[in-house]
C-alpha cells in the first residue's frame, strides 16, 4: 500500500447513480469516488453491483439517475468512445485481443495511425517503446500476440489504454488468470502506474490482494455501497462480512486424514482438442479414497481437455483410465457416472445444467431413469420433488421455489444444485474442475466445505483450479500441469506458493 501524505484531488465522482434493469435494481443510490493516483479497490459478491458500476463508468449502459463526474465535470458518456476520450480505459477480464497480430496492430485497432495510405506500424511501435519504458511494461511491439504468455497479454491491454492516453484505469478481476509471480509483478506495475499519476480502479474477489495494494477499499451489497475502508484500519474477515451480511469463515477446516486404496488411475493419458491439437500429453496419476488430489496450473494448458477425457465429454487418443479397478476409457458419461463419479463440470451452465429444467428436474439428472424417480419406465413426479425440497434445504440452494428454472438462479446457487446433485449419490469419486469459479466468498465457503466433507468419508476428489490458493487450501497431494503434461507431483506440505507458481510458468525443477 502507498502512503499518501496529502489527501490528492478527486478525479472521478459517482453521484447518487441509479440503473434498474427488469425486476433487478443493479445500482440504488452509488456514490463513489476516485482519487489521482490511487488503487481503489471494490468488492462485492455476483450481483452485488460491481460490473453495473463499472458498465456505467465505461459507457456501455447509462444511469437512471446520478452523475459522473470527471474532473469537477459532468460527464455525459453514451458509449465507450466517450468514456476513452475523457481519459478511462478498461481491462476486462477476458482479454479483447486477436492473437494472430502483433502487439503493434493489436494496441493501434481501432486508433489507426496511417502514413501515406498504409499503417504506420513503425510509428505505433515507437510509441509503445515509449510508454513500455515509463511505466516499466517491457513488451516488444513486433511479438505475436498469441504467442505471449497470459502475463504479457494483460500488458499489452495496459499499453492499450495508456496508448489512448487513459488517466484512469478499471481493472476487472485482473489476476484471475496470472500465476503467484505474474500477479506480483502486476502489481509493481500498478504502483509505477500510480506513482505517475494514473488512477486505478481494482475489482477482485481476492481479499489478500486488496489489503496488500489497495489504497482505499469500497465494498458493494445488493447494489449498494455498504461502506469505504483503508486496508490499514480492516482485515479479511471484516470485509467478508460487509460484501456478504454475515460471518464468513475463511479457512478451510481441514485435518489430517489417511488415505485409502487407489481409486482414481490414469496412464499414459492423452487427447486433443477442437482444433485438433494435442492438449494432454502421455499424463499418469493416481488418487486415492480420502485425499483431495488437486492439479494446479494456469488456465489453457489442458486442464479442460484432460476434465472431459476423464469424465466422458472427450475420447482420448491413447492411454488407460481406471476408476476403482473398472477400465473406463473412452466410455460415454452415463458408464462413468454408474461407476461412482461425480462431476462438477467447469461450465455449470454448458455441462452441469439444463438452465431451462427445474431446479427438481436438474435435482435428478444422473438418477432420473432409476427407482425411485422412474418406476417401469414412468417418471414418478413425488419422488423428484421430494428429492428436490430435501437437497434445496440441505444445500442452502435459495430459491422461492423448487419449480423454478435454473437459468433464472444466481451463479452461486446455480453451483450449489449441482453439488447437492452430485455430492447427495453415493459416489468413489469427485471430479470437481473449477468448482468456485466466479463465486462469492460465501458460497466459496461452502462449496470448500462440501468438498472436504466428501473426502472425510473416505471419497477420492480430483480438484482443478486455476486458483493456487483454493488447491494449496484444499489439497493434500498437488500437480502442477503445463503444456499439457505433469511437471510436478508433491505433497502440500512440502511446497510453496513460489515453488508451484515456478512450475505453472514452465521452470522445470525436479521434485524429490
């Protein structure tokens, strides 16, 4: 955190800002400010408002009511092109670059500089050597952008605001797919960003990350500010509880637990992808009943791909799968699932729902053609809602009722129909693969909970997340996956933070 010595200028002001959107109130009377060279952070749970506030901020909605102020004026901004030419600039999440161009075309796309009828690629390069050198960014104009790696890709959408002369800078979930180190060393790029009068605004779930750059903390609920803090004057516990309502707990209760026989084998494993590219690569592992196995690495390095293999999405092109003695490779999901898996798909919404069933009807999906739900072949309506009114209650699932259509519950509860569907079956194996994606710290809690839940009973779990914290809070044994292969394969007590993120970035060291 920096220290400021006197309070500086407010550059940008949200005043008594308002958006409903139908039968939601996205943003209820925000008031919001930013100041010149600061890291202000907000945080919120899904729907607290946060990405409301920011769309307004950047023009790609407009406010019912309120203002925004941009320094001492108000703003009148119908589009991102306005928002960009009073200086703010956005990195979203998921970066907006086409990887078959360069860094120079991809910065200049839409801001063309043209000499003589043709594109001035010497001149943006110029430029962006220029703004690489002040703010210590350290990217080559003339690289393919595909070809970088993510750490280098979030640069190139830096330079891409400071190009269009941003003074104000939203980043969204900016470490969401960044190793240990590539996080650290965004974050000396956010301080040199400040340190030169560039204002940041920082949306993270990451609590950590706030109370360690951030110079102010806004917290949202139910689209409202509940409060401002300075990180010196709160802690992790304090701000869970403002974005959640209530007492959050925020490690994972874990005690030690002896494993089991051999559940879960997998050998010389490999598969392609869409594309037809090799993905998984010869990759061999083995789980154990009650041990939670967790394969870290950063996303796109055929952690999907091996998901689906395993599960019965994907057909791999060679290799063995076993899950308890039963040779399953390449079986369709429906002989896997009948095996003893559960599955907590990376794509709740593609793979583990149909968003137009009920939340009783999705209840069943693996057990629909079974007694007691199918009796001679018939559906019996009674026992799936009383499936369904047992699992909601048992699951915490909020929902009015058990009728409604999944699409139309949140993405936390969206998450924990699955899990009561998936943990509720007696199961010898859980392959959950990005099961806390996108949620709030409450229902993350949860869901880490359940997990550990099922491996106290003696369950073998395959975890995969992008999320180092989440698979060292989790996991007893972890393997880090790159390039599509196993690099690394040791026991959470023996490594580190810095030790994995190594790994995830390609150093190969060898392991004892």
């Amino acid at each position: 955190m920096t220290e400021k010595t006197t309070t500086p200028k407010v550059i940008l002001e949200v005043k008594g800002v308002s958006k409903q959107f139908p039968g939601v109130l996205a943003s209820d009377n925000v008031n919001f400010d930013l100041r010149e060279g600061e890291i202000h952070a907000l945080l919120g749970e899904n729907g607290a408002g946060k990405s409301t506030l920011m769309n307004l901020i950047y023009g790609l909605h407009r406010p019912d009511k309120g203002d925004i102020i941009v320094n001492e004026k108000i703003a009148s901004i119908h589009s991102p092109n306005d928002s960009i030419a009073l200086g703010i600039g956005m990195v979203h999440q998921h970066f907006m670059l086409i990887p078959v161009f360069t860094v120079a075309e991809n910065v200049m796309l839409g801001d063309e500089t043209v000499k003589r009828g043709s594109l001035d690629r010497a001149a943006v390069a110029a430029r962006i050597n220029e703004i690489s050198k002040q703010y210590g960014l350290d990217i080559d104009p003339n690289a393919i952008v595909g070809d970088l790696p993510v750490g280098l890709q979030q640069r190139v959408e830096i330079v891409k605001t400071l190009y269009r002369h941003a003074k104000i800078v939203i980043l969204d979930e900016p470490t969401a797919v960044l190793t240990p180190q590539e996080a650290e060393d965004l974050f000396r790029i956010m301080h040199d960003l400040t340190a030169r009068g560039v204002s940041i605004i920082f949306i993270t779930h990451k609590l950590k990350e706030v109370l360690a750059v951030a110079d102010r903390i806004t917290v949202m609920r139910a689209g409202r500010v509940i409060n401002t803090v300075n990180p010196a004057e709160t802690d992790s516990a304090q701000l869970a509880n403002m974005m959640v309502g209530r007492q959050v707990i925020l490690t994972v209760d874990k005690q030690d637990h002896e494993a089991t026989e051999e559940i879960l084998k997998v050998e010389g494993l490999s598969a392609r992808d869409q594309r037809d590219l090799e993905t998984v690569h010869n990759v061999s592992f083995s789980v154990r009943g009650g041990e939670v196995f967790g394969i870290a690495g950063v996303q796109g390095n055929g952690q999907t791909e091996l998901s689906e293999a395993l599960t019965g999405l994907r057909h791999p092109t060679s290799g063995k799968v076993t899950i308890a003695g039963k040779d399953l490779t390449g079986k369709p999901p429906r002989s896997i699932t009948e095996a003893g898996l559960a599955h907590i798909p990376e794509d709740r919404q593609r793979h583990g729902l149909v968003l137009s069933y009920s939340i009783t009807d999705n209840m069943a999906l693996c057990d629909y053609y079974r007694p007691p739900f199918s009796q001679h072949g018939v559906i019996q309506p009674k026992a799936l809602d009383e499936n369904a009114r047992k699992l909601i209650q048992a699951f915490d699932v909020r929902t009015p009722s058990a009728f409604v259509n999944a699409g139309k519950l949140s993405g936390g509860n969206q998450q924990k129909v699955i899990v009561a569907r998936e943990l509720s079956r007696p199961v010898k194996l859980v392959i959950a693969n990005q099961p806390t994606r996108g949620l709030d710290v409450g229902s993350i809690e949860y869901i880490h909970s359940e997990i550990i839940k099922m491996r106290d009973r003696g369950v073998a779990v395959l975890l995969i997340s992008a999320e180092l914290d989440e698979i060292m809070a989790l996991s007893d044994r972890i393997a880090v996956m790159y390039r599509g292969q196993i690099v690394a394969v040791v026991e959470t007590k023996n490594t580190t933070r810095e030790q994995l993120g190594l790994w995830m970035a390609g150093a190969h060291v060898e392991t004892a």
